[in-house]
C-alpha cells in the first residue's frame, strides 16, 4: 500500500495529507481510464475480425447447392449399382 507520506517529492507541506490523497486518486483514475480505453480499441478489434471472417450468405447458398448436386449425383450412382449388382447376382431367381 503506498504511504501518502512517501510523496513528499511532490514539495507539499506535511499538513498537505489531502493534497497528496488527491494526486493518487488523479493517478489512479487515469490508470483506469487508459485500461478502459484499451478494452474499448480490443472490442473494436474483435468485432472487424468477427465481420471479416463470417462467410457470405451467398457463398453459403452455393455450397448447399453444390452439396445437394454432388448428393443427388452419389444417390444415383448408388441405384445404379444396385440394379447392377441385382441383375449380375448369382442368386437371382
């Protein structure tokens, strides 16, 4: 804890204990403004990249669509095979 009596760089008289309170408290605040500032820049910060690296709406509706196209091709190539293989099987009656 800082002694309020150790400041006495400052020139004040001894009686000056409010003085002296008072530059601290000065000191204090302007510490915790620069950290509040501070936060507020990384917010701001955090926030750009949040924007920058969400995908665009369109670019999410062509990839669902180009999804749906390679599902729709494999489901084919999928009954394809099966009438293939049902027609090949040694097994058919």
């Amino acid at each position: 804890m800082v002694n309020p009596d150790s400041l006495d760089f400052i020139g004040l008289e001894p009686g000056g204990q409010a003085a002296k309170v008072d530059v601290l408290g000065s000191i204090v605040t302007i510490i915790g403004q620069s950290i509040s500032t501070y936060a507020a820049v990384l917010a701001i910060e955090e926030e750009k990249n949040e924007q920058n690296n969400e995908p665009n709406n369109s670019e999410l509706v062509n990839e669902l669509k180009e999804m749906k196209a390679h599902i729709q091709y494999l489901t084919t190539e999928i009954q394809s095979l099966k009438k293939q293989q049902s027609r090949d099987s040694p097994w058919r009656l």
